[in-house]
C-alpha cells in the first residue's frame, strides 16, 4: 500500500495524457454517440409490440383511401420506368443502369419481384413494398432513437411521423419511386445506433446507399462512427455502398428537368414553405394559408420549430446539440439543393399549388426537423419551470399527427382515379388478340404509360 502515493506522483507515470488523448477522443465519440439502454419490457413483450406497429403502420398505409387505390393504379417510374425494364431487360443490367444519374436499387429489386409475378399483380406488389420498407424505417427510428430521447411519448410520436408524415400523404405515398427519401432517414439512424443487429442492418444501409443519390451527406456521420471500436461494419458498410454508388453516377450525366432559371430568394423563399410551413400542416392547407394570409403562416411555424430547437441547443447533452445541428443543416441542404438542381418556374410560391408539386421534396427535410424538435421536446422535462413548454410542445405534436391522418383519410385527398391497373389490363390483351405488337398500359399521373410486348404477354 505504501507504494501507492510514490507511483501517483511519479511524473513519468504522469506523462499518459499522451496516452490517452485517443482516449479522450474515443470518450468525445462515446458522449456523441451514445448507447441506448436496454429495453424495460420483457423481449415477448418487446416482439409483440413490434408486430402490432408493424401491422398497424402497414394497414394505416394501405387502407386509407389513397392507400387503396394505389392497390389498382401504378404509380409514374414505378411502372413506366423499373417496371418496363425488368420486363424487357435482365436484372443484372438494371441494377448497374443509373436512371435520372442515380441508381434506384431497391426500387430495381421489387420491380424484378413484380415482372415474375402474374402483371395483374403489379401494383399491389409496388404497394404493399413501399409500405413495407417505410414501416420498416419507422420501426428503425424508434429502436435506434432510444438513446437520444428518453421520453416515451415523445419518442413514439417521432417515429410515427415516418409514416404519419402530413407532407407524405398523396406523391409519396405507396410506391417505391420515391422511397430513397425515408430510407436516407433510416440510414441516418442506422449509423447512429451503436447496438444495431448487424447483418440486417449492415444489408440495409448498403441498400439504402445504394439507392438514394443524397446518401453522401451522411459522411460524417459514418465518419464519427468508425471512430468506435467493435462496431465498425454498418459505417464501413454503408461507406462501400456510397463509393459504389458514386462510381455509377461518376459514368452517366442527368440531363436538367429544364432550362428555367432560379433566384436564390425563391428557392428560400419555397424552401421555408415546404419544410416548417407544410410540415405542421400539410401541403394542401399552404395552399389555403399562404395566399390568405401571406407570411403570418410561416413566421408561425418558424416559432414552433424554434422553441424546442433553441431548448436542446441550450440544455442538451452533447449527443443532443450535435443531432440538432446536424439534423437542421442537413434539411437546409437537401430543401436547398432539390429545388435548385431540379428547378421549374411552377416550384416558385406565386404559382398555385405550388408545395403540392413535387411534395417529395418536403419528406426528407420535413422529418430532420421534427427530429430536432424531437431532442428539445425531449430536454424540457428536466427543467421544473418548462412544464408549460412541454405541455405545449405535447399540443402540438398531437396537433402534427391529427392534422396529418385527417390529410392521409380525407375522401378524395390523394386518391389515384384514372384508368385502373385491372382494365388496362384487359384492354392490353385486347390490343395483342387484334393483332398489335404492344399492349399499352395506363399508369398514373395522367400522361405516363408503358408499351409491353405482346410476347411478354403470352399473346
């Protein structure tokens, strides 16, 4: 024992900082990137709940009336572009063709699904995928999330919003075309959940790099990541599937969605509609709001959004900081960048309906800042004199969530109603028994359709 204090202070001894400088960094990483504690209920317990959300996720998605009709009505590239091809092209062909100057890998893979099934099945099988995989992510976000909110309810209400999303409600609902969104969000969760499954996991970060163009912002993410130890393979995994990715759009070009010029005003202008504005209320009521009650609306949701976000800046933990900022700047750079690389002059806010086209823009940025509202909501609690805040902050987030199944259960509100997949169907074969090489097929929005060879058709 008496050699103890000759030890202490042996300044030899005393020269580990130099050691332990990767351990400071790796204990910096640690508070980042922290680890989610065990689940309270019994794991039957756990796996019951599990199945349920999944099951109610997936009915909500298909039932709702814009759900159903997505079971009859194909939805534009689902059918027109990855649907065609892997009828009239082989799947190893496919999955290496980058379309619109990126690969689309699992939109690819049910497409293949759908060409050996019976056609008649098509957009039940495109239907039933989507909503799949986006219950899957919220499932995802709701297990990974547990070690950045610790409020339950706040926590449920955070992953729900993956499907329960108000500006998810109509373009990108129910077909795998425009997936890459919610499963760039997942990814983000995948690489921020340190005790992951890894096999699953590992395949869907690949998957999800390899199907969403935007993967990259993600980077340093993973980066952070590889700085742990033992749990390396999901960031590695995804880093391989981005090079991948990079290396294909790297060899094709995008041809522009058109030649009409942008103002930086109106890109932030339409931006701060589409993100703030319609996610609290869903892109039909800016419709409604805006050309009443110009910039009132906005200035609003700015408020609501920024309560929150300003608590977890100013009382969260550092993991929490760090998700905030990261979360607002990535949705500012990828509202940003999907309207300046895809401009057309009807994006801009004095066009009518104009956060009703291209609603897909809205779902990616719209769900990062729910989540860094997510992690204020999450802070207020531990301050006595927030009760009001919390309290308030629950409102709205039950406000959220109303407003959005409203949106998603209105009769008519998004609802496919042209020409149905069982009629083009049959009027296809009409065409072949006539003589015709081709059958055409009628797929939704109006103006997209596919000529199938009459020998595809058995004709």
């Amino acid at each position: 024992m008496g050699k103890s204090p000759v030890v202490d202070e042996n300044p030899v001894v005393r020269q580990e900082p130099v050691v332990a400088g990767g351990s400071r960094w790796r204990a910096l990483v640690d508070r980042a990137l922290p680890e989610a504690p065990p689940s309270r209920l019994p794991r039957r317990r756990l796996v019951s709940a599990y199945v349920g959300a999944f099951l109610a996720a997936m009915a909500f998605q298909l039932l709702i009336p814009a759900g159903r009709s997505r079971l009859d009505h194909l939805w534009a590239e689902d059918g027109g572009r990855f649907l065609y091809d892997a009828i009239t092209q082989p799947l190893t062909t496919n999955l290496i063709t980058p379309y619109a100057g990126y690969l689309h890998t699992i939109p690819r893979l049910v497409a293949e699904l759908a060409s050996v099934l019976p056609l008649g099945w098509a957009p039940v099988v495109f239907a039933v995928s989507a909503a799949m995989v986006r219950t899957l992510v919220a499932l995802l976000v709701f297990a990974a999330s547990g070690a950045h909110l610790r409020s339950m309810p706040v926590r449920l209400a955070h992953a729900s919003l993956v499907v329960l999303l108000p500006v998810g409600n109509t373009e990108p609902l129910d077909n795998v075309t425009n997936l890459h969104w919610f499963l760039l969000y997942g990814a983000l969760w995948a690489l921020l959940w340190r005790s992951a499954p890894r096999v699953p996991v590992v395949i869907f970060v690949v998957l999800a790099a390899l199907t969403s163009s935007l993967a990259f912002v993600l980077v340093p993410v993973a980066l952070v990541r590889l700085a742990l130890p033992r749990v390396r393979a999901v960031p590695v995994a995804f880093l391989v599937g981005l090079a991948l990715h990079g290396l294909a759009m790297a060899r094709t070009q995008r041809a522009p969605y058109s030649d009409d010029r942008f103002e930086p005003l109106q890109v932030v202008l339409a931006a701060l509609l589409r993100v703030p504005l319609a996610g609290f209320t869903g892109s039909e009521q800016v419709q409604r709001f805006y050309p009443a009650f110009g910039h009132v609306p906005l200035l609003v949701a700015l408020l609501l959004a920024g309560v929150p976000i300003l608590a977890a800046l100013r009382w969260g933990n550092l993991s929490g900081r760090l998700l905030v900022v990261f979360s607002v700047g990535c949705a500012a750079v990828v509202i940003t960048a999907s309207l300046a690389c895809n401009w057309i002059n009807v994006l801009a806010v004095q066009f009518p309906g104009v956060v009703m086209r291209a609603q897909r823009y809205s779902v990616l940025p719209c769900l990062l800042l729910f989540t860094a509202m997510a992690v204020g909501l999450d802070v207020l609690p531990r301050r006595r004199w927030a009760r009001s805040a919390v309290w308030a902050g629950r409102i709205v987030i039950a406000a959220i969530l109303l407003v959005s199944i409203v949106q998603h259960v209105r009769v008519g509100g998004g609802v496919l109603t042209g020409v149905s997949w069982d009629q083009t169907v049959v009027q296809a074969h009409e065409q072949c028994a006539a003589g015709e090489p081709y059958g055409r097929f009628i797929l939704e929005p109006a103006g997209w359709l596919i000529d199938v060879p009459c020998g595809y058709l058995g004709e």
